[in-house]
C-alpha cells in the first residue's frame, strides 16, 4: 500500500441510480488498483446524493457522505450484488426545495435549485483530482455537467436496459438477461401445466434490449418493445397460433416496461416523478394480460384463454452477478485506471465489438441508444430478426 504522505492524488467513487449486480466488482477494481498505483481513494455514499449533503466543515460528521476505501473493504464486497457505497437518483442540477440540505437552505430557496456549485466545491474540499461515477444515462448527464465546469471525470456505464450510448455493453445487463431466461423457465411449467397464455413484464424505458436478447435466445415466443407501437389484436392472434403450435399448448410474451399499445401511451404506476422526471412505469403487463384474455374468445372458437401475469421487477436486478457482470466491470474499472494514469478525462469506458474502449463523455448527452427496428425486430411477428451472426458483436443488437 502506498505511503499515505506520497500520494498521487485522490480518486472518488460514486454509484448512482437504479442498483445492478456488478457495482462492486467495479468499484474493487477501480480501487485495488488505484491503490497500488499510489492513490488514496474515497467512495461517495449515495451518489450524487452524498456530494449534495455533504458539510464543508473538517469537525462536521460526513460518514454518511463518503468512506475511504481500502482494499480490505473492498475486496469483501467485490463479489456481491448491489452497490455497499448505496445509491440514489438524486439531480444536483434540480434540487426541489424540500430536499435541500439544511445547511443550503438559507442560500438555496427556489423551488427548483442548482446546486451543482456545491458539489463542486465539495470535490475540492474532499481533495478529489478524479471522479469516477458509475450509472447511467441520468448520472452520467450530470458527469458531463462536472466535466463541462472543470471536473475530471471519467465514467463507467451502469444500466440494465443497456441503453447509455457510446457503448455495446453497460454493466447489469448480462445478470439482468441471465435472470430473465432463467425466471420465463421456471415460469413455463406453471404456464404449460394450466394452458395459458404467460405474460411477463421486464424492465425497458425507451430500450428493449432487455425483451428483445431473452426472445432471441428461445425464453419467449414474442415480445413487444417501446420502439414499436404494437396492435393488440395482431398481437393476440401470433400467441394463439404459438399455443396451439406448442405440444402443452401454451406461449409466452415478454413485454418492456415502456411498450406502449399502437396509439396509446405509456403506462405509470403512478405519476409522481424522480429527480431525472421519470415517473415510474409499470402496469402496460396488467393491461396486456387482460385484452389477451378478454379478446381470446374472438380468436379462438370462443373459448377464453387465461393469463399468467408476471412483473419480474427487481428479482432481475438483486443478488449476485453473473460471470459477465464480473469480468466487465473489473476490465471498466481498469480502464477508467488506464486513462487516469495518462492524466486522461472527459472520457467514457466502454465495450464496442468485442473491444474495450473509450469515447467522449458527452457521448452520454448526445443521443440515444434504441432497438434499431429495421435490423433487429419484426414488426409483423414481434419478435427479433436476424439474417446473419457472421462478425456480429457478443449481444447480436446491441452495437449501433
């Protein structure tokens, strides 16, 4: 371990967001390495939401703002799910009234409040030369708003959905796929030991990657995504057709949380929205269950066909992660290591063809990341399609 007394400098951790399996490989990559490369390293607690807080007093007690890591800490995590630094989806930038910390609220008291100079003053009085914030595209938004302003920040991209852009992979998405198959198979004895029709919601705002790379691999016989507004009816008719094709004579349907009915909407739990304004999805399964079941009799010599209406929810995003989302995310927190030591910022670690890589952070702002329905889904079949694996990246569709 270095001399504290020698230090290169001071490198902080942040996780933020939604929580995957594959945090804490990273952030015990990130680390171990730092650490035998001569730097002291902190981790932010509760992302953004501990630089947000934090007191700029040395007799304050921020121990529930940040830590400093070490490898024996680290390394006891390092194979478990989640993320032990915790998280939040709190937006530096939209600070509502309410949730400004005491100590700001003589200085902040708009409704809505950027307290990003804060943040940035709480880097420096940390002593922090590099932050490294692990999430995705809302987290990295404001990493690009800290670099904009001065921060060297290098970034690692953290989503289930698999949607940040710039890269083919973000970590999450290979468990989240993983438990997907996983929790359909199990799901399929009860489907086929009653006739039904199974209907199992998965996680996908705009992106429906994490419906679309289950179907390709044989969980499900459909999928409805939210790059493609989808008829009900047409929809009804090919998971008859599947079920009367199948020897136990059921189907199956993943349908992405964002998929929407052809014009209709998005369907929320409730309307009251996060700090990113996305208010929280769910329910487009409930609904689908219901007109497959409703209208089965039109299609189907008048005989209904009852539903299995499964919401996977967070089964997809707990526990431990799999072999993927532990060797990715060890290979991302050395990169970010590898660009720190060329005292190189303002970038994105990421996986493109099979290759590690980085881009410009701005990449996170730039665009969006989606299904591309002319190459990879059938919209007549709801299902994907594909011509050809020759020279394809691991995840077939993920690749821009």
């Amino acid at each position: 371990m270095a001399n504290v007394n020698k230090i290169k400098g001071v490198i902080a951790i942040l996780t933020g967001g939604g929580d995957v399996p594959g945090l804490n490989p990273a952030i015990r990559a990130i680390t171990i390495r730092a650490i035998r490369e001569g730097y002291k390293v902190i981790g932010i607690r509760r992302g953004w939401a501990g630089l947000v807080d934090f007191i700029r007093d040395k007799k304050a007690d921020n121990s529930n703002n940040f830590q400093v890591l070490t490898e024996e800490i680290v390394n006891k995590a390092g194979r478990t799910g989640g993320t032990f630094l915790h998280t939040s989806r709190t937006r530096p930038s939209h600070v509502p009234k309410i949730n400004v910390p005491a100590h700001l609220k003589d200085s902040y008291n708009d409704d809505m409040n950027d307290l990003t100079p804060e943040v940035i003053k709480n880097l420096e009085f940390l002593g922090v030369d590099y932050l490294i914030p692990i999430g995705g595209d809302d987290t990295l938004s404001f990493g690009v708003t800290l670099y904009q302003n001065g921060v060297k920040v290098v970034a690692i991209p953290k989503t289930m959905d698999n949607d940040v852009p710039g890269t083919d992979y973000c970590i999450g998405f290979s468990t989240c796929v993983t438990r997907t198959i996983m929790l359909t198979n199990s799901l399929r004895t009860s489907a086929g030991s009653h006739e039904r029709f199974l209907v199992i919601e998965v996680f996908g705002r705009y992106a429906g990657f994490t419906a679309m790379l289950p179907t390709m691999a044989g969980a499900a016989n459909r999928c409805v995504i939210p790059e493609y507004e989808f008829n009900i009816e047409n929809l009804l008719e090919l998971m008859i057709h599947d079920r009367a094709h199948n020897p136990s004579n059921y189907s199956i349907l993943l349908v992405s949380e964002g998929a929407m009915f052809k014009g209709g909407e998005m369907v929320f739990e409730h309307m009251e929205k996060d700090a990113y304004g996305h208010a929280k999805l769910g329910g487009i399964g409930d609904l689908v269950s219901a007109q497959l079941k409703d209208l089965s009799p039109q299609y189907n010599n008048g005989k209904r066909i009852n539903v299995i209406n499964q919401k996977l929810g967070y089964l997809v995003r707990c526990g431990d992660p799999d072999a993927t989302d532990s060797i990715v995310p060890m290979a991302y927190g050395n990169l970010a290591l590898d660009l720190i030591l060329k005292n190189i910022h303002g970038r994105l670690v990421v996986l493109k063809d099979g290759r590690y890589d980085n881009m410009p952070i701005d990449v996170v702002t730039s665009t969006k990341k989606l299904v591309n329905i002319n190459k990879h889904y059938n919209t007549e079949r709801l299902r994907p399609q594909y011509r050809s694996f020759q020279l394809k990246p691991l995840f077939i569709m993920t690749s821009e």
